[in-house]
C-alpha cells in the first residue's frame, strides 16, 4: 500500500471532523503476508507527523531469509520493542501460552497489556493484533479488547485475520473493516 493510498487518513481535516464524532474502529485485515502490519506502522508514523497522539502496539514479523521466525511486539508509548513469540518449528511447546507454530514469551504479553492499559486515551489506537489467542483462547493481549472496548480515542485500528472478522464485527457492529490486500478504491493491488 502506497503512502498516496493512506495519506487521506492520516490528514487533519480527517482528524477534525472524526473529532467532532463518536470514537471509529477500523479492523484491518487480509491474508498472510498482505501488509497489515506495516498499514499500521505507516498510520502511526502520518498520524504522529501531524502531532496526534499515537498508542497501541504493533505486531512486527522477524524474517531468516524468506522464513518467519519470530514476532517482536512494538509498544508505541513510549517506542520499545520486545520479542513476543519463537516459531516452535515441530518442538514441543516452551511454556503454558502457544499455539501450533508459536511459544508466546509471556512476560512479553504482561508488557504488552500493561502498555494497552496505559494506551488510553489516545487520538490513534492500534492494537495489532486480536486473534486466536484472545477471541477464542481468553489469552494474550487481552487489555487490547478492554481499551477497544473503552472507546477513548478518535480512532483505533485493530488487526483481526479475515476468518476472525464475524466474531470481531460482533462485538463492534459499528465498525468498519479495510482489507488492505486491496487499496483504498477497492481494487486489487
């Protein structure tokens, strides 16, 4: 996604009108691999750039070649990273909190909470991401779900995978849902 297609969101007359309104969510979503992430870092960086003020974590993909191999966890207030999760790569799992291809560094996912509860308020939340772990397991970043659900901000966005979406519209009706395996008109990239 190019910084064209993302600029109009980031802009202060965006800012403007969505302040005079009721606090939005954003899920983004789309496949493995299609930038949501990165949608969520180039946010953060505009809407920082334009003095807003930007909290939240972000999930970042850590690479050995082409192989993801790890996941490091970027809280956005103040800026840190922490390792959030090895690839178990068929060993058995480390500690109590994994999933088929992770171990989780549960320290990590304490920091991570602790960071989302002092996210709030904050004019752009981005909690990236809520998936397995917390819509089906009651684990992980849970105080993510807390602050979404707190409705402090002028604007969250929340990664969600496309087969989580049902469930994450459930709990935000109102919210709107930007794949951003397309660009902002809609058309594949």
């Amino acid at each position: 996604m190019s910084k064209d297609s993302v600029r109009p969101l980031a802009t202060v007359s965006f800012w403007q009108r969505l302040s005079r309104s009721r606090s939005q969510i954003i899920i983004v979503t789309g496949p493995k691999g299609s930038g949501k992430s990165s949608f969520c870092v180039e946010m953060a960086l505009l809407a920082r750039a334009y003095g807003l003020d930007v909290a939240g974590v972000i999930s970042l993909p850590r690479f050995d070649a082409s192989t993801k191999t790890a996941i490091d966890l970027m809280r956005l207030r103040p800026s840190s990273t922490r390792r959030l999760a090895f690839r178990r790569d068929g060993r058995p799992p480390g500690n109590t909190l994994h999933t088929t291809s992770w171990d989780f560094d549960e320290s990590t996912i304490e920091w991570g909470n602790s960071s989302l509860q002092d996210a709030i308020p904050c004019d752009l939340l981005v909690v990236d991401e809520v998936g397995p772990l917390e819509m089906e397991r009651g684990a992980g970043l849970l105080a993510g779900l807390d602050a979404l659900d707190s409705r402090n901000y002028l604007l969250a966005l929340v990664v969600v995978r496309p087969d989580l979406v049902p469930k994450a519209l459930k709990r935000w009706p109102d919210a709107g849902v930007l794949d951003v395996s397309r660009d902002m008109l809609g058309e594949r990239r």
